[in-house]
C-alpha cells in the first residue's frame, strides 16, 4: 500500500516508515510540514491508501504550556482528520496514548485525548492507537528509563519507587502493530501495548544487569502503589499482534547503545 506519514522523523515515525518498508509497503515523499496551519496541507500528495499521523508534542526537559501540547495533539490531528475527509481518502491510523486511561488529569494526556475526540468526531472510522509507555534505541533522553541507565553507568545510586509499576512498549513492537493496522480495516480505539505490568524497583534490577558493572546500587523510595493494567483485547484478536521484545532485551539494547 501506498502511505503517507506525518511525523516521519520523530522516534516512533522513523521505526513506523522501517517497519513499512519491511514489509513492502510505499512510503509518500513528502515535505515536512506545521500540522496546526491548514493552509501547509495543500503541497501534500493525496493518491496515497493510508493516512499515519504520529505527529505530537510530548514532554520533555523543558517546561511546555498546555496552550503548545493543545497547538499540536488536538488542532493539528483535528486538521489531519479534515483533510482527510475534504480530499475523500479512506483511511486514517491517528496515534495516541494509554496515558488517557492511566494518567487522565496529565495535561499531555488531556491534549491527545482532545486529540483522539477531534479526529473520530471528523472520521467515525479512523483507527486511534493508544500505544502504552515507548522506549528504545533513539528515545528523548529524559524519564524513568534514560534515569536509571545514566545513573547505572556512572555508578550512582538509582532511586525507584517501591510502588510504582508501568508497561514498557519497545518501539519497534508499536511499529510492527501500526503496519498490522495499515494492513486490516479495524475502526475506532485500540490499546497496544506489553501486557507487562512492570514494577519500577523491578526496572532498576534490569538496567542495573544490562549495565557494565560500576559500583551502582538501588535505593527504594517508599510510594503509593500505582497500576498499569489496560485492556488489550482488540490488539490480540482483531490485530493479531503480540509484542515480542521483552523488557530484559529493550533495556539491553539501550544500555549497549549508550556503552561507547
């Protein structure tokens, strides 16, 4: 097939377009362009079978207003939508977030679930990934992860909550589950994601295993416990998809890639 991809470039676009082309699928050439400004969309090809937008405004280590998460994850997937339906294509794969179900009062989540009302509002048919927390080779180097495996390596201690758990999608599962979903016509919401609640002191064990050895110790931070459970039916039966990198290997992948 035929797809056009918006945020190409970023950490889960670029392992989306490897795994399309993997399995044969064409990519659209096109322009790298601002999302909030309809006005951009009329240099885009339109004779393409798939629409994937995974373009998005995420935390990071800078400060963000709720005004620049809103900017991109709502009004732009909003303008994605509407071009798809005003040029009459008939599909369109939206990408978002479990943190909506796990973590609703996040103004991150808050944006992208305005996001994912927008685009279904538009587009009654268009499948709305909600990918659990992402990791790999190539990630933004801030939260729990890039914590601990820089704390490893430097032989500091790593501090993790005793309470805390998360499920940890290595990117490259999130893009074998968008190429399933380019490839079977399912509509509305599906969750993707490990089906591994991890606690976080379990976290630290593993990076502290991948981690060349350096004098780092675990210090446990007593906290409410914190659950990662979402439902993962449809992934299972209607995208026949289960992940296959398990924590133990993404974070060996990491620490190697970070070991010079």
């Amino acid at each position: 097939m035929r797809v056009l991809l918006f945020g190409g470039d970023g950490f889960l676009g670029t392992a989306i377009k490897k795994a399309l082309r993997r399995s044969g699928h064409t990519i659209a050439n096109i322009p790298r362009i601002d999302i909030t400004d309809y006005a951009n969309f009329k240099v885009l090809p339109t004779d393409v079978d798939v629409v994937i937008n995974c373009a998005a405004k995420i935390p990071s280590t800078a400060p963000l207003h709720y005004a620049e998460l809103e900017k991109v994850n709502a009004d732009g997937a909003k303008n994605v939508a509407e071009w798809v339906r005003t040029n009459r294509m008939t599909r369109l794969i939206h990408c978002s977030t479990a943190s909506i179900l796990l973590r609703p009062d996040n103004e991150y989540a808050i944006s992208k679930r305005k996001g994912e009302e927008e685009v279904l509002k538009i587009l009654p048919d268009a499948t709305i990934m909600r990918f659990s927390a992402l990791y790999g080779e190539g990630m933004q180097w801030f939260g729990v992860i890039p914590t601990f495996v820089d704390a490893a390596l430097l032989g500091k201690k790593i501090k993790a909550s005793s309470g805390a758990r998360a499920d940890f999608l290595h990117v490259e599962d999130a893009a074998r589950s968008v190429v399933l979903a380019v490839e079977k016509r399912i509509s509305g919401i599906v969750n993707v994601a490990s089906g591994v609640e991890t606690p976080i002191v379990e976290l630290a064990s593993i990076v502290l295993s991948a981690a060349p050895k350096s004098g780092a110790s675990i210090e446990i931070i007593n906290s409410p416990l914190s659950r990662a459970i979402i439902d993962i039916t449809r992934m299972k039966k209607e995208l026949d998809f289960e992940p296959s990198i398990s924590i133990q290997e993404g974070i060996r992948r990491i620490t190697q890639s970070k070991v010079v």
